[in-house]
C-alpha cells in the first residue's frame, strides 16, 4: 500500500513545473504523476520516494495537498490481465473507485494504482490472490 498525493491546481501553464520545482529543491523523486482537468482547476496525482516529506514541502509552498491510500499491483502484460482483476475484486464486492496504469516493456508486466475503499485490506487480498503489490 502507498500513500499518493492529490495537489489542487489553477489548470494553468508552469502548475507541472512549480511542482516538480518543489519536489527537486527538496530531493524528492517523482515516481508516477497524473493529471485530472476539470475546467479552471486540476489534480495532480503524485506518488514520490517520500510521501510525507512531499506534502510538507507543498503544504509550505501554499498549495492545497492531501493523501490518499492506493495500492499497486502488477499484473501481466497481456490481454484480459485487468479484467482478470477487475472482475476479481467485483466477486469479493470491491469497487475500484479511480485507477491509472501503464505497462514496464522491459519487465513484461503492467502496475495498476487501484483507489479502493479499504487499501489495507485489498492489499492482502490481492497478495493472497497471488498478484504481487508495489
């Protein structure tokens, strides 16, 4: 289970690099990012090396930050692998309520981030299940 930043931001040029900006000047790795658009105003997703230190660093900074709970799990590269998941965690009644992913070529294997309702619990459940988390 991870920790993933939420960072609210004005959907304007330079809001990526003021926050990259941010998290460099304090030797902070940036691991994974997306971004929600919803008009004026966006989402910044952000896993980084050092959760807690990068909401310290954004919170001084004077941007609106919060956590999240996540789990990542890697899955095979290949067809059906997140419908797999998906449906197995449909069976045991857990909604996957936002996810992002993308595929590692040299590994072979895909790294879904799932937010769920209870990450800890998924977590087990899914190592259980034979899938390995992040």
């Amino acid at each position: 289970m991870t920790r993933q930043l939420s960072v609210f931001v004005e959907n304007k040029p330079g809001k990526v690099s003021r926050i990259t900006s941010i998290l460099a000047r304090h030797d902070i790795n940036l691991r994974a990012m997306t971004i929600s658009d919803s008009g004026h105003f966006g989402v910044l997703h952000i896993l980084t090396n050092s959760p807690e230190k990068a909401y310290r660093a954004l919170k001084k900074e004077g941007l609106l930050v919060s956590f999240r709970e996540v789990v990542i799990v890697e899955i095979p590269d290949e067809v059906g692998a997140f419908h797999r998941l998906a449906e197995l965690l449909e069976k045991k009644g857990i909604n996957i309520e936002d996810a992002s992913g993308f595929t590692a070529e040299k590994r072979c294997r895909a790294v879904i981030i799932l937010k769920v309702a209870n990450p800890q619990m998924v977590e087990k459940f899914l190592i259980r299940s034979g899938y390995e988390t992040v």
